[in-house]
C-alpha cells in the first residue's frame, strides 16, 4: 500500500457541522497513525479522510474551504490526544497528507480562470493551516481525492473545458499529490 485515506469525508454538514467532529477525527487519526506507523512499522502514507470543500451558492469561508476544520483537528489533535508524543516519537504529526475533496464553481457562468483562481485560493487556504500547524508542512502535500462538476448541470463541453483549466492547477501545484476527477476513480465502468 502506498497511501491510503484515514475515515471518510469529514466537512460533510450536517445544520451547519461536521458529521465527525474536528475532536473525534483528530483522536482517530491519531490512533491509527500509532497503529500503522510506530507499532505496526508498516511503509505506507497515511492521508487524512477528505475535507470536503466548496462554493455552493457563492458562499464561502473557511468552513466551506475545510480550513477551519483541519485547523481545529490539529488543534483537538495536540491538545487531547498526544500528537506532540507521536511527533516526538515518529517525526511527524499523525498524517503524511491531507485528503481534498473540491467541489467549487459548480455553475455553467464560472470561467475555466475563475476556477482556477478559485482552486489556488483554496489549495493556498489549506496549506496555509498546515504549514501554521505542522513544521514538517513541506513535506506533506494535498491529495485531492475528488474534483469535477455534475455534466447533466454545465454540460460535456463545459466539463471538458473545466477539467482542462483544473487539471492544470493541480497537475503543475508542487504541493499537490494526485488530482482524480471524479468520475473516473469512483464509477470506473461507464452505465
């Protein structure tokens, strides 16, 4: 295994909060980074579940940039359940990389540099709480696990072009691990 995802989308709202709590997501994180890593001394890279981001009806802010949770993990994360131990015994806060799931400019209106204004601005968000967060920030990278737009929404042509505009950003942003489109990894036979 070279990377896998620890717990699942964790932005996802519920009335306006997380399904799992910034607090919950930190102690599992820590958890199974101590199981993996110092007891199981297994080879792999342990990336965060996936922040789920987005724009949805031209709202945004940190919440819906995933920022203040990941900020608030590392800070459930430090406070209650020993991730200044794990670092002092691993080198290295309980993950080796942040999940992403970007969904933004979801409209048939935005343009491909409007959203790759918008992907940079939120890629540069997340980073920024990493590297407050973690002095070993710049060896860790973004996985964006998911990106894309509904076609039945902007149509193929526009999903095209968008892809092409975010494919670049992510594909030439040295902080990003992998960038998959949607579709692609979670319904690989077409219906």
């Amino acid at each position: 295994i070279s990377a896998c995802l620890v717990g699942s989308e964790m932005c996802i709202r519920d009335r306006g909060r997380p399904l799992v709590s910034p607090y919950w997501f930190a102690k599992m994180l820590g958890a199974i980074y101590r199981a993996v890593k110092l007891d199981g001394d297994f080879e792999v890279t342990l990336i965060t579940g996936p922040l789920l981001s987005h724009n949805n009806d031209d709202v945004e802010n940190e919440n819906s940039i995933g920022s203040r949770y990941l900020q608030d993990t590392f800070r459930s994360g430090k406070g209650f359940h020993g991730w200044e131990d794990i670092r002092a015994a691993a080198g290295s806060y309980p993950l080796d990389g942040i999940g992403y799931h970007l969904y933004v400019d979801q409209g048939r209106d935005k343009t491909p540099d409007a959203i790759a204004g918008t992907i940079r601005h939120y890629l540069n968000a997340i980073f920024r709480v990493l590297a407050q967060e973690d002095d070993m920030a710049s060896s860790k990278k973004i996985w964006v696990s998911e990106f894309g737009w509904q076609s039945h929404v902007v149509g193929e042509e526009k999903q095209a072009e968008n892809l092409r505009g975010a494919f670049d950003v992510l594909c030439n942003d040295p902080r990003v691990g992998v960038a998959i489109w949607f579709s692609t990894q979670d319904f690989p036979d077409p219906v």
